[in-house]
C-alpha cells in the first residue's frame, strides 16, 4: 500500500483538524476493499468507512474527524485482497492552520534572539506542525507543469526543538497564544499549522492552474500582465522558476490536498510591489486565493479566515514613491470589503529589529513574535469568538477625508476605545499632509471625538490630502485606536505619491531609521536624529518647553580649556535616502528659539560640493503656530530662495556664535518649512 503524500505516508504524530473531512488517497490492490477507520483507546472506533480500488490501483476515501482532544489516535488502513495495513499512530485532532507566503513567513524561528524564549514556551503544549520540504532541485530546477503531491514533509511535535527551528516564527507564536487561549478551562483541543513558505515568490506562484484557468476574468488580466503560465514557456525563467505561475502551489501545496484547516496566515508582497499594484490587481489576487484556498482547504468553506500581515515599510528604488502602500491598500481593501474573509493585521507600529546577520535586509524584520501574537488576537475574536459584545473586532480605518479652510477633518471607524497618539504627541509619527502641489509635510493633529481628529501643517494654507503609515522608511507610527494602531491610509487614489521623512520637525525625536551603503553593505539602523557640532552638547529639555510635551531640543556649548563656554556652538541633522531635505523646493524655514537675545544665529546647509551659510532672523510674530510665545521664546527665519534650484542636501545645521550671556545655550522647538 503507498500514499503520494508525505503527510500520510510519514503521519505518525499527525494533527488534522478536527471536525472535518479528511481525504487520503493512495494506492494498492485494484478492485480490492479498503477499510479505513479512526481508533481510539482499546481499539475503540470512532470511524469506519470502506471503499474500493479502481482498475488502476487507485483510491481515494474520506474520513469524518473526531472533536478535538488530546488522546492520542489511530488511522489504520487495511486492503483486504493482501492484507496491507498501513496505520499512522499518535495522531491528534484539534485546529489546524496553513502558514505561507514568502520570506518574512518563511522566517524561521532560529534567526530570532527570542526563539529560546518561545521554545520552552511551548515544548509541553499540544502543538505539532508539518513542514513541506523544498524540491531537491532548488529554486531553478525544472518544476512540474502537473501538481507533485508526492513531495517531502515531516511532522513534528512541540517538544522537537530543533526541528522547530526551522519554521515560520510568526505562525508558532499565532498558535501558541491560540492554543493557550482555546485550552483556558481544562479544554483538549491541540494546535498547529502546516509550514508552507518560499522566499522570493509571487502571490501567483501560490495559484492552483485549473482553478485559474477556470477564472476567466483573472486570468485574462494575468494574460495582459503576462504571468499567466503557458506550457511552451514554463521553466524558461532559469533562477526564476521557483517564482513562475502556479509553481509554488504544484511543490509546496499540493503535497497538503485532502488537509483540513481552519484559515490560513498569510505574510507575502514584496515581490509584487510595482505598477500592477496601481491597476489594484493584488487585491484580485486575494480575493482569488481566499476564494480557492475555501473551497480545497477549509474545514469550514463559508468561514475560512484569511490573516495577512501588512508589509513591512520599505521602497523598491531610489525615488521615494510609496509603492508598499498600494499592496497595503489590498489587504485593506478586501479586509473591509469582507471582514468575514479576511484580517489586514498593521505592522507600521513594531520596532524595526531584523536578523542584521541575514544581510541586514530592512524587509526582514524579526518582531516576528509580536505579529504572531496580533494575528492571534484577532483570530481569536472574529475566528473564536472570544470577547464580549462590541468588542474591537478589527484595527481602526479611514473612512472620510474633509477640508476645512487650513484643516482636515479625518473620521475612522472600529475605533474601539477610541483615538489617541501614543507618546501623547499631538504629531503623530507618520501623519503627513500635503497640498494640490503633492508635496507632503509632518502633520499635526487635534483629536476632536473618539472617532475623529482635525489635522494640519501651519506651512499648508490649503490642504488636499492626507496620509499616514505609508512613507518607506519610517516605522513605529504612533496614531492608535483602541487596542490597535490605525491602518496606514492615503487619501490620494489618483497620482502616485512620495513622502520625505522629517523627524527634525519634531525637536523631541531622538531617532531616525536611516540607511546608507556601503560597497555592496546595506547600512541600516537606528541612528540620532539631532548630531552636536564640535564643542557642542545637544539634549532633550523640559525644562524650557514652549509646547508643553518635552518637546524641545537644547544645544549647549562646551567649557573651553580656559574654563569659558565656546563661542560658538550647535547641532546639525543629515539626510539619508527617503529623509531627505528638499529644502529647495520651499521658501523659508521658521524655528522657534529660546535664549537667543544676546546670540547670531544662522542655519548651514551642505551639499556634496558646497554649502551655504543663511542667517536666522527674529520675524517678529507673537504667535508660533498655536501656541502662544513665552518669555525668552522668538520665532526666527531663514530665507531658502538663495539655494540652487535642485540641491540635494545632506547636512542642516543650526549655529549659534558671539553669545555673552552667562548660561551660552538655545533651545529649539517646531521646525517648519513654507513654500
């Protein structure tokens, strides 16, 4: 007796979903009997079903799964013409999960500083996992045209650490905090998923060709694009096959047909960032996966749950456009279209810590644990039903953009608790507004309602557009709703966008996420906002706050040898890829300044062959924006029409020189540019 699949021929220490269909297809005598029948204790049947051999040897029979529990069970199969009996021993029923997708699912759990952590979280829990191997021939091998259901996997449990080193981090901390929950009250019921993951691949490597090819309207638009795969052409792509049309679901899914689950976690889209995304194809793709996935996969079809993670804010190309975002929009779009199929899960709020070793790739990030511990939340709300009544079933959405005069009027709903900043910053970090001109600018906000909030830029006299959580490289945005941040928007549907970060606007902002390259090395960590110049100290002050929030920066300068403050002093930010300055596309620059009356101060801007010295003059006005000016505060400026057209700044400094006071500092507070 043979079965193609490994997930039956290697089942001892299988878990399938409980409560559901279970089809085994195999081999042996043709025209024979095959008894099948699920056993428990004492040779206790729990389910019996025959069924016969075709003429060709083949058969195929389907099991009704038992509720869940933690006692152990048989499947025996037995052909009665030669008595082959094929059993897998130690089999659980409980809820089981797919997690797929590309790299950041495919992240395993080995390449976290926490897997040690997790591991002994889980090693006496009820959790077991099967892993579909990847193809002997690698990624640019020759990959069956026809589904190869006979594909490698082993099964195992939660006590074989090592093995479980090897799978998706994020998916075995979802059923970790799943399992825990569901067994609360001395339940049985056992969890795990079925590992399925590529690095690199399309959403499409993941389709299944006749389900495809039977969906005229998709595959007419994958015809246009040109992906839809055609037999005289597949394996042609070389490095490339692994990522061709289909491919992924012909090695890595089809070895799973016949498996039950509950839903599946889904963690894919860089590989589509790009102008298809523009067209919205992606959220057809989604709407086409969770559609067939249903049908083939789900224990329950109607309510087969599909939980994607947001990808992680990143730019493919050195122009600034946001083009995550539009992959971004899918997950949101179809999440709010049918939050019964699906759950957008919002990343833009976790530290970007990655796996530096792994080539320091910012796409990567290793807060994979917290992510598997958001998907479960919501699982276990919308899938569960856990929770009391008008609990927050899902993050916070835009639903309505309104101008009003020099301000945006934003409305959101599932706002759970309702709005707020976290940091009690009323400049939420990723909120920006821009003008008819597209250019964009950090935002400030008053929250007027649980539901909604008024935002502006004193520098846009007439704001058209917002967004929030889509520039490429600024993570840890802080604008939440309830239990959860808000899922990043843009308001702008018709042109393509591009956001330069400024976290120099804010003088409380200590760090910014700022890349370079060295040779071939992607330099990308953490690095300090504010830089002091030489014989110069730079701190945050809340000591003098014009603002109230410890917002302001003090610049200080050093004691000289002879004992006396030096005569000039300051602090300087730079610019990195998607922080840059654009300072030549505005007028003016205004900065609020304490301690300035016996000081020259001017700001210093630096190219790469040049540099200009541009004096900061007291203007005069009472009022900065809102806030009302206190003693020893000024508001000063700084003329921008001298710079040559185009300049790619890298530096902005701001000095201080000739101070005779007995205390030689300056604070700063609210940066803004004007066009």
């Amino acid at each position: 007796m043979e079965f193609l699949q490994k997930i039956f021929a290697k089942g001892d220490g299988a878990l399938f979903q409980a409560n559901a269909a279970l089809t085994i297809d195999g081999s042996c005598c043709a025209g024979s009997d095959i008894r099948t029948a699920i056993c428990g204790g004492k040779d206790t049947v729990i389910f019996e079903t025959k069924t016969t051999v075709d003429d060709k040897g083949g058969f195929s029979l389907t099991l009704r799964t038992p509720a869940p529990s933690f006692e152990e069970r048989r499947i025996e199969i037995i052909c009665a013409k030669c008595g082959a009996r094929h059993i897998l021993k130690d089999v659980l029923f409980g809820e089981l999960w797919l997690g797929s997708g590309q790299s950041n699912m495919e992240l395993p759990n080995s390449a976290l500083t926490d897997w040690p952590l997790l591991a002994e979280e889980v090693k006496d829990k009820a959790i077991r996992v099967f892993h579909v191997a990847y193809p002997p021939y690698g990624g640019e091998g020759n990959f069956p045209w026809e589904p190869d259901r006979a594909m490698d996997g082993w099964w195992m449990n939660s006590g074989d650490t090592d093995k479980l080193g090897g799978v998706s981090a994020v998916a075995l901390k979802f059923v970790s905090e799943i399992y825990d929950k569901l067994n609360a009250g001395d339940k049985d019921i056992p969890v795990g998923f079925l590992n399925a993951t590529w690095g690199g691949t399309s959403m499409p490597s993941w389709f299944p060709y006749d389900e495809l090819e039977a969906d005229e309207y998709l595959s007419g638009r994958m015809k246009k694009l040109g992906n839809f795969p055609l037999r005289e052409s597949w394996n042609t792509r070389g490095i490339g096959n692994f990522q061709q049309t289909c491919s992924q679901y012909n090695v890595k899914i089809a070895p799973l047909e016949g498996v039950k689950v509950r839903g599946v976690l889904w963690y894919q889209g860089e590989n589509e960032t790009g102008g298809e995304y523009h067209n919205r194809v992606y959220a057809d793709y989604l709407r086409f996966y969770q559609r067939t996935y249903a049908k083939r996969f789900g224990a329950d079809p109607g309510n087969f749950m599909m939980i994607s993670s947001l990808i992680y804010p990143w730019t493919y190309g050195g122009s600034g456009e946001c083009n995550v975002g539009y992959i971004n929009d899918a997950f949101i779009e179809t999440a709010l279209e049918s939050p019964d199929r699906f759950i957008a899960v919002p990343i833009c709020d976790l530290e970007p810590s990655w796996a530096f070793h792994q080539s320091n790739h910012p796409i990567h990030p290793t807060n994979k644990y917290p992510l598997g511990e958001s998907m479960a939340r919501l699982a276990l709300i919308n899938v569960y039903g856990f929770g009391e009544s008008g609990i927050q079933t899902a993050p916070a959405y835009l639903v309505s953009c309104a101008a009003e005069g020099s301000r945006l009027r934003l409305s959101f709903a599932s706002t759970g608790g309702g709005l707020f900043v976290d940091g009690n910053s009323n400049a939420p970090v990723g909120l920006y507004i821009a003008g008819s001109d597209g250019v964009y600018l950090p935002a400030e906000c008053d929250i007027v309602s649980g539901s909604e909030l008024v935002v502006f830029n004193e520098a846009i006299a007439e704001p058209v557009h917002a967004a929030y959580a889509v520039q490429s490289m600024e993570p840890c945005c802080s604008l939440w709703a309830g239990d959860y941040p808000v899922l990043p928007f843009h308001t702008d549907k018709e042109n393509r966008i591009s956001i330069e970060a400024k976290p120099w606007f804010d003088t409380s902002r200590l760090t910014v996420w700022g890349s370079r390259m060295r040779g071939e090395l992607l330099d990308l960590f953490w690095r300090p906002v504010w830089l002091a110049e030489p014989g110069s100290e730079v701190c945050p002050d809340s000591a003098f706050s014009l603002e109230g929030h410890s917002r302001s920066l003090r610049v200080q300068a050093e004691y000289g040898a002879d004992g006396e403050p030096n005569s000039e002093f300051g602090c300087f930010v730079r610019a990195y890829p998607y922080n840059r300055f654009e300072l030549s596309k505005f007028s003016r620059l205004r900065v609020n300044l304490y301690n300035t009356r016996e000081l020259n101060a001017a700001i210093v801007v630096k190219w790469q062959d040049g540099g200009k010295r541009i004096p900061l003059s007291p203007t005069g006005d009472e009022y900065a924006g809102r806030i009302k000016m206190r003693g020893g505060w000024a508001v000063y400026e700084a003329d921008l029409s001298g710079l040559p057209a185009d300049t790619e700044a890298n530096e902005l400094h701001f000095v201080f020189t000739n101070g005779g006071n007995r205390f030689r500092f300056v604070n700063l507070e609210h940066v803004r540019l004007y066009k």
